[in-house]
C-alpha cells in the first residue's frame, strides 16, 4: 500500500539581523524625508542637509556591517560571481543563492547602495553659490564643483527614483509569489524549503553593531565639521 506524500517541512532561519532592519528602514525614511524636504527648498534644507549626513552614517555603517555583519547582510555572502549569477538565471540556483538577497536582487542592492552614495557625495562637493557650499567642495577645483552639483541637483534624483520604483515593483512581484520579502525584514525570519545557515543575531553581535554605528556617526559629524573649519 503507498504511503501518502507529506509535504516538504519548512525551516525557519533567521536572516536578517537586527542591525540590518534598523539600517534598511532607516535609510528607507532617511530617504523619503531627503526627497520630500529637496523638493520643498526653502528652510526644509535644513533638514535636507542634516538628513544627508545622516545617510552618510547610514552608508559607512553599512560598509562596515558588510564586513562585520550576520551571515547573509556580509557582502562576501551575496555579491554574486558571474557563474552564481548565471547559474540563478538558468533555473538551477541553490538554496543558499536566494535565502538572503538573490543574485539579483544583490545587484539592485548595490546599485542602490552606489547611487545613494555618489548622491552624498555629490552633495558634500556642490555649491549652489546662494545658501550652501558643501564641505568638501573647497578641497577639489570650480570644474569638479559644478559637475557634482549638477549630478546632485538633475541627474542624482532620478537615478534614485528609478532603483526605488525598481525595488518596489520586485517587492509587489515576489509578494504575489507568496515570498514574503517586508515580513522578513520586519521579523528577520524566512521560512526555507532547505535549511541553511542562520545568521548570527545574539546581544553580542548587536553591541558590536553598535560600536560600528558610533564610528559611522563620528565620522559624519567630523565630516560636518569641515564646513567651520579653516582652510
């Protein structure tokens, strides 16, 4: 007599560590509050340069938390090698080639990763010669100015515009697939067919997370500090 096929038994892992919600939501509202305020000009760029330092924080912690981070936020684990990325796009990728950031979406993350930081940047070298200068744009000759405040003021914006709607847009496909991809970084949980290594997520590694953050934070306040500094 046959016996009945029971259903493949979920794995819950734990993928997303705390330091890595905290940082993605934050550079989420982060985000949104920098459009919203660089839109308003007027006395909202007070906020909006505050904000851009802010993210600043935000990007070096990142840097350094993909170093230093759980399993699946260290960059080594979801930068994609062609072969890995290759092999996702075949239909043959393995457990551990989607668990975290697929290879794919790794692209996006570090697309998004590098225009929001080319935008700090450009911001910390533009010189809108009405209100603000940013502190390093005394360091680097008129030419390389004017170019980053154009990037920043026209071409930066839409770059970011389009890798959100693009990250939108994948959150909406992979939720009709039944991928729940914002529970996971609510929870930090996914529920896996395989099981695969959980990403560390003790009080130790938060603490540590910490530290980084702190460090982050010293170095874009000392940053801001270039704009009182004599040259």
């Amino acid at each position: 007599m046959a016996q009945e096929t029971s259903p493949s038994t979920l794995h819950k892992v734990r993928i997303w560590d705390l330091p890595t919600r905290l940082f993605h939501w934050l550079l989420a509202a982060a985000v949104t509050a920098l459009v919203v305020t660089g839109n308003l000009g007027g006395n909202a760029m007070n906020w909006h340069l505050l904000l851009g330092y802010g993210v600043l924080a935000l990007l070096l912690f990142r840097l350094l938390w993909g170093a230093a981070g759980g399993r699946w936020s260290r960059f080594a684990s979801f930068v994609p090698t062609p072969s890995r990325l290759l092999r996702y796009l075949r239909g043959q990728g393995r457990a551990d080639d989607s668990a975290g950031h697929s290879p794919l979406g790794a692209l996006s993350v570090l697309a998004m990763l590098g225009v929001l930081a080319a935008q700090v940047g450009s911001g910390l070298l533009s010189d809108d010669e009405i209100a603000f200068s940013g502190p390093l744009a005394r360091f680097v000759s008129g030419d390389t100015v004017a170019m980053a405040t154009a990037y920043h003021a026209h071409w930066g914006p839409y770059l970011i515009y389009g890798l959100v709607a693009l990250h939108l847009a994948a959150i909406v496909f992979y939720s009709l697939r039944g991928r729940g991809l914002v529970r996971a970084m609510l929870t930090g949980d996914k529920q896996l067919s395989d099981a695969v290594p959980a990403s560390r997520d003790t009080w130790g590694r938060r603490l540590l997370a910490a530290v980084l953050a702190a460090a982050a934070c010293a170095i874009a306040w000392w940053v801001r500090q270039l704009e009182a500094t004599p040259f």
